[in-house]
C-alpha cells in the first residue's frame, strides 16, 4: 500500500523506521508538527519524525492546522491507501479523514477501551495498572473510539516511570502497527468495534496533576512519581520553592513520620506519608540538575520537623 505516515515525537520514530523496513509499503511522505524552538537559544528544530524521515529521503509534510487547503490538496495528490498515525498531536478533521481509501490507522499506547486520551501511559502507571499493552484502531471523529484493528500486552514493572514503558510499548507497538497494515492490504484483518464496557479516559497530565499529596499512602507517592516521570515531573514545595522528586522508593519498615516529615541519615533521606515512609533517591532543586536525595539534604541542613508540601511555591 500507499502510506502517508502522521507523528511527531521520538516514541513515533520505531513505528515509522518499521514501516520503511517492512518492504511492503511505500511510505509516500510523512505528516508532522510544525518546527519547534528548543535548547537554550530558542532556534527552530524539526521533528524526532521528520529528522527521521528526512534522513531516509521522504517528503515531509508540517502543516500547521491539518485542515489547511494546501495540505489537503498535497495529501489528495499523493493519493495515499492509508495513513498510520502515532502520536501526531493535532485532531484531524473529517475533511482529511476521509482522503484515504483505508482511513487513518492509530497506534495508541492501551489496551482500548481503556485510557483513551493524551496520555495513557501515565495514567496506567498511576492508576496501578498491572498490565497495559499497544492497540491499533481505525480513526473516527470521537476520542479514540474507533473499532480495533489489533493488540499487544505489556506487563507494568513496579519501577516503570512512563517513559520506560512508553520505550517498550513505542518499539512492540511499531511491530504491531506493521503487521495491521499487512492485514488491511491482504485483507485478513477486520477492525472488532470496542466494547462499551471498561472505557476510562487519560487527559494530559498537568502541572498540578504532578503535585504529590503526602498525606496519600506511600505506594499512590511512588505511582504519581513514575507517573509523571520524566515528565512533567512529580514535585512538591520545600522552604517555599518548587522540588521535583525524580525517584523515590516506598519504605514499609519507617512508619514514624508524619506525612511530608523529613528525616536524614548520612546516606539517605526519608519523607513521611500517610501510610510510611517513602526514600527520596533523587532530586530537583529549582533551577538545578537533577541530584542524590541524600546530597541535597546534606547541602540544605534540613532541621528537625521540617517537611515537604507545606505551604504554596513563592
């Protein structure tokens, strides 16, 4: 078939390396976001995708609205059998949906109908999912609710942050992507309408989704930071400034302290939660890199009572 392949991000590029693996498609060109600034000198700089895509010599397509007249005659020129998507980022109208012969194919990072939305590995995690998985399904004009194509399961680590199983879920999920376009071409694959039983919704995560509530028991603490890890970042307010907790480890055998109730030793650092205690392993001053729990507590002398979440970031 003829594809004209939608993403953006990094975790797009293995499903697009895929498809121009698999010697059976002919990805025609590649459909982006618009050119970002980046770095500290704010400079544009184009997409993971479409470096990728311009690497292996694919015309690239950064329409900034996908409803743009000169996008959809481009898109109707090339004429394409189906368009595969992975986290483009823009909502695609009816107009462009209805260019392809095959529809726009999604690969979304759930087990649908579960976790429809922007953001479903960081919910699942969160959530205490135990298993999660990719799905493939036929775009429609609702929130990822089109009928499903195929699947693939992924066991949640009890270390996962989202983006280690959004890494393993972007590379299992490339391969299933792959074989639903196989299907679709020789005609092997239906797409099964979702069921209307189980559907949960996985909205971006904000900043203050990111917030960590200590009087919450140790086990949701370490959800949300792995959650939220590495982004936007779990954090919480120390002496009036905004901390990220990169990593933090649940401690069953400390139950003393109160919830956010710091306590220090030479080579660790504790916070108190409203189960017990949860190490902070590492850290994120304000303005700074990344840090040891422990070496950030030594360099602010952290007094007897002190604790984390009280007050608002000044």
């Amino acid at each position: 078939m003829k594809l004209v392949f939608a993403g953006t991000p990094e975790v797009a590029v293995p499903a697009l390396d895929a498809l121009i693996a698999s010697g059976r498609h002919e990805v025609a060109a590649v459909v982006t976001r618009p050119d970002a600034p980046a770095g500290r000198g704010r400079r544009l700089v184009a997409s993971p995708v479409a470096q990728r895509a311009e690497e292996a010599g694919i015309e690239v397509l950064k329409p900034a609205r996908p409803r743009d007249e000169e996008f959809l005659g481009r898109l109707r020129e090339i004429a394409p059998d189906c368009c595969p998507v992975v986290a483009y980022g823009a909502l695609l109208p009816k107009v462009a949906l209805d260019v392809p012969a095959r529809g726009w194919v999604n690969l979304h990072f759930s087990l649908l109908p579960a976790w429809r939305g922007a953001a479903p590995v960081q919910h699942s995690i969160m959530a205490g999912d135990q298993t999660t998985g990719a799905s493939t399904f036929l775009i429609e004009e609702g929130l990822d609710s089109g009928p499903v194509y195929g699947v693939v399961t992924e066991d949640v680590r009890h270390t996962d942050t989202s983006g280690d199983l959004l890494t393993r879920l972007a590379f299992a999920g490339a391969g299933l992507l792959a074989a639903t376009m196989d299907g679709i071409e020789d005609g092997t694959l239906q797409a099964v309408p979702q069921p209307a039983d189980g559907v949960s919704l996985a909205p971006k995560i904000t900043v203050e989704d990111a917030r960590l509530d200590f009087a919450a028991p140790a086990l949701r603490v370490d959800r949300v930071v792995r959650g939220c890890t590495p982004a936007p970042g779990a954090w919480t307010v120390f002496r009036g400034e905004r901390l990220k907790v990169v990593q933090a480890l649940p401690v069953p055998e400390r139950s003393e302290l109160a919830p956010g109730e710091l306590a220090v030793a030479k080579n660790n650092v504790w916070a108190g939660t409203g189960s017990h205690a949860v190490e902070l392993l590492w850290v994120q001053p304000q303005g700074k890199k990344p840090m040891r729990g422990a070496d950030w507590a030594r360099g602010v002398r952290i007094a007897p009572g002190e604790r984390l979440g009280a007050g608002d970031v000044g």
